[in-house]
C-alpha cells in the first residue's frame, strides 16, 4: 500500500483474517491511525459479528462495502457510533480500509469499505483504520453492484472474520 506514513510492524492482534468463500484476506489494522475504529474493527471480528454479512454495496473502480447485518447499508452494531478519526498522513489508495459512515462525520459503527482504487476525495474525510496486506486479489472478485449506487442484488458474503490466531480464526492450524 502506497501512503504517507508506513504502517508499523503490526502485532499479532493488529491483523484480522477476512475469510471469502475464494480464501483470506489479511487486513492490518492501524491503531496508531485510528485507535478507537481499529478496536471497534477487532472486538465485533472477535464476537463474529461479520460472519455471513453481505457486501451491499459495490462499485467498480471504487470499493466494496459492508459491515451491515441487515444488507441495505442503514444497520450496524448495537455499540454506538464513534468519533472521527480523520488523518492526513494516509491517503485513500487501493487496498486502504475504511469506516462508513452517514454525512454525519460522527457516525461509524460497524461498516467498513476496501478500496479498489485512490480515491483522493476521501483523504481527510473519512476515518482509515486499516489496510490489505494479502488476498486483494480476492478483494477483486467480490461481486459488483448495479448502477451509482453500487446496491448488490444477491451478494457476495462474509464468509468468517476472526483476529489472526485467535481460536475462531479458520486460517489457523
């Protein structure tokens, strides 16, 4: 990932496996970015609260959506909403991932988008609270939505999510 300011060596916990029905996504989280997201990110994988959440919402040459339960982009977690965390030592660039959010800039809860591509609009608009570090290519290939707003009928899902090591992670072993 091309950005401002390196990622530092990531600890164990700071690494979460996304599971695709192709294989897995190694997501690095950025507390040092955004500590407050990171944790949020961490914590609702730990409970298993992504698993079989769809990618509502996808668009080509942008990025793809989810973290929504409900799969219409309005739900989330019963946690209430976090702060901004905006930066601008990062910019917005492929594999970059993100907390979405209403216009409100106070309104992260639960959904999350990866970047297909640099999206400079986002940089300092958005809170980045992680990146991908493998399996981007299985990024690639999660089904895209119709029209501008990217809404997918019958979506790709969310396999598993799970912190890297941890007992529900089906990556390890």
């Amino acid at each position: 990932m091309s950005e401002t300011t390196p990622a530092p060596d990531a600890a164990a916990d700071d690494v979460v496996h996304l599971q695709l029905k192709g294989g897995t996504v190694a997501i690095r989280l950025r507390p040092d970015l955004a500590p407050a997201h990171a944790e949020r990110f961490r914590s609702l994988a730990t409970t298993g609260f992504y698993d079989n959440v769809p990618f509502h919402r996808v668009i080509d040459g942008f990025m793809a959506q989810s973290g929504d339960p409900t799969g219409t982009g309005t739900g989330g977690s019963d946690l209430p909403d976090l702060k901004s965390e905006f930066t601008n030592k990062v910019k917005f660039v492929r594999g970059t991932v993100g907390a979405a959010r209403t216009a409100h800039p106070h309104s992260a809860n639960s959904q999350f988008f990866i970047m297909f591509a640099p999206a400079p609009s986002l940089d300092g608009q958005y809170t980045i609270f992680g990146e991908v570090t493998e399996g981007m290519e299985l990024v690639d290939g999660i089904k895209r939505g119709a029209g501008g707003s990217g809404m997918v009928s019958d979506p790709d899902r969310i396999v598993s999510m799970r912190p890297a090591g941890s007992p529900a992670d089906s990556t390890a072993g």
